[in-house]
C-alpha cells in the first residue's frame, strides 16, 4: 500500500499556525544563526584553519626580489541533521463531539510544535551549556548573586580571552533565567542605572552597558518527572552564563561560535490513520547543532549560590 498524497504532504494551514505560534520562552533558533539547507541533511562545512592567519610572513623586498610564499589551510566538519518530531491522534469521534471553541486541530498542531521547540531547546542546552565543550571555561571567584560579586570585570576579562585567541570581540551573551533574575539588582548595574532611569536593569541596559549586540535570557523550563508522578519543574538552562561571539550573517570565511542548521523548518502534517480511526497530527523539525569555534567562547558554570 502506498503512502497518500496527505501522508507527503504538510498540511499547510496548521504549518503556517505553528510557525507563526512561537513561545518567547524558546531561545534555540537565536542562540546561533540559523543556515537553511534547502533539505540537505548531511554534509559538510569548511573551516579555515585560524594559525595562518594570526601569522604573517610578509617582508620588505629588495626591487626585483622575489616576496616570501605563504597560503592558509583548510579543513573539514560533518553535520548531520536530526528530525525532531511528535505527533497526536485526533480520533473522528472525538472531533465531532468536541466544542467547537476548542479548535480541536489548532490546539493539537500547537501542542505538537510545542513540544519539539522543548525538545530542541534541551538539546542545545545540553551541548553547549556544560564545561569541556568552549574554550575557556570561567569559573567566578564570587558568585554574581553576591552584591560583592566583580560581575562587570569578570564579563570583561572573558571579553578579552576571546579577544586575544580569536581577534574578535564577543557580541553576544546568554543567561539562564535565574541568573538574569539575579543580575538585575546587582549593584554594579544599579549604580550605572540611577545616572538615567532609575529601578531594575533592563536587557536593553544590560546590553548597552556591556556593549554586546545580543543578550538572551533562557527561560524555558521542563517538567523532570515521569508521567503520572507530582511535577518537578527545572530551568532548561540553569544557574549558568555563556559569552561569544556570533556571526551576524552567515556566509563564507565568517568565523562564529557555532550554527543552527536546518534541513527542513517546523512542518506540520496529517494523515487519516483506519486503524485509529483518527486524524494524526504530526510536527516536526529537521536540524543540527554545530560548533565551529570553540575559542569564540566562554561558558561560565554555576555563576550564583541560589538558582
């Protein structure tokens, strides 16, 4: 038997839904830039080699000499795209009984992306927020959470760590939610803050201060026990911080922390399942997290006392 048409097609009315359903919680696709495929799910990426170009072997030449020969190297990463997917069941008998003010289908389509934004924002909380995977990683002589804590010199010191390995200055920071809870009040910031509008430090006061680009609060939670046991509800991104740089636009020789690649966007399908009696409704993404310059980070574990 062979699969029908709404079996290979996605359903375009609930793809659309969920692509515009977006939970601000979700930071997965703005950690790094996201590069589109065009459904290529493996393959590989240059990577130029960084020594030849911190080096220079340029001299003066005498008229009529011949000038040093040099050139630079290059290698090669594999990625391999992962479909990160769900899907629900829907039966006949249910959606004929059901409320209309239910909105039954939306409901479910916005249920199942939900589910896989979750999923992919744990997993490139797991590869990228933990020790071992960056460059340096910084461990804080006093927790920020400490109002003696030397929270602007120690952003300033990984600023310039990175500065000094790669020759780029970090753009971009990242927190966990309990740690921008934290930081807000820090009297560092406070101090800077009642020169202009008083209160809590905002993002935006964060990032002028710091004069980073981007700055990015993770606070996106899950639910860490089985099903059918009392909810124990965690942080996806935990008491912890990270600072790089990240390219502003993909392309060619444009150094960067990592990427986000995409073989396929968020799709939603539906197909009739006889067996079930029920419409199944599926969402689901094709991607892969690289990164391609571990010196163009820093990871800060465990930054305050209380999370």
């Amino acid at each position: 038997m062979q699969p029908t048409i709404e079996q290979v097609r996605p359903d375009r009315v609930l793809t659309q839904l969920t692509q515009a359903y977006r939970n601000p919680t979700y930071i997965w696709d703005q950690f790094f830039k996201v590069i589109q495929t065009g459904g290529a799910e493996t393959g590989q990426y240059f990577i130029y080699d960084q020594e030849p170009w911190f080096r220079t072997e340029a001299t003066i030449v005498a008229p009529g000499d011949t000038p040093p020969i040099s050139g630079f190297s290059v290698s090669k990463e594999s990625f391999k795209c992962e479909e990160y997917a769900i899907c629900v069941p829907l039966p006949v008998r249910t959606e004929k009984n059901a409320d209309p003010a239910l909105k039954l289908r939306a409901s479910m389509a916005l249920y199942t992306a939900d589910q896989v934004n979750l999923r992919l924002e744990t997993q490139l909380a797991s590869e990228v927020f933990t020790t071992g995977v960056w460059g340096t990683d910084y461990t804080v002589a006093t927790k920020w959470d400490d109002p003696a804590a030397r929270f602007l010199e120690d952003i300033s010191e990984a600023k310039e760590i990175i500065r000094r390995k790669t020759g780029r200055e970090p753009n971009t920071l990242v927190l966990g939610a309990s740690v921008w809870a934290k930081l807000r009040f820090h009297p560092d910031i406070l101090e800077k803050k009642k020169y202009t509008k008083g209160g809590a430090a905002t993002i935006q006061d964060l990032g002028e201060y710091l004069e980073l680009e981007t700055i990015l609060v993770g606070r996106a939670v899950y639910n860490a026990a089985p099903e059918g046991a009392e909810p124990e509800y965690k942080d996806v991104w935990g008491p912890h911080a990270w600072l790089g740089y990240v390219a502003s636009t993909p392309g060619p020789m444009q150094p960067s922390a990592g990427y986000t690649i995409v073989a396929r966007p968020m799709t939603t399908r539906t197909w009739f399942d006889e067996a079930r009696e029920s419409t199944m409704i599926k969402s689901s993404v094709i991607a892969d997290f690289v990164i391609t310059g571990k010196n163009l980070g820093v990871f800060f574990p465990d930054v305050i006392t209380k999370a």
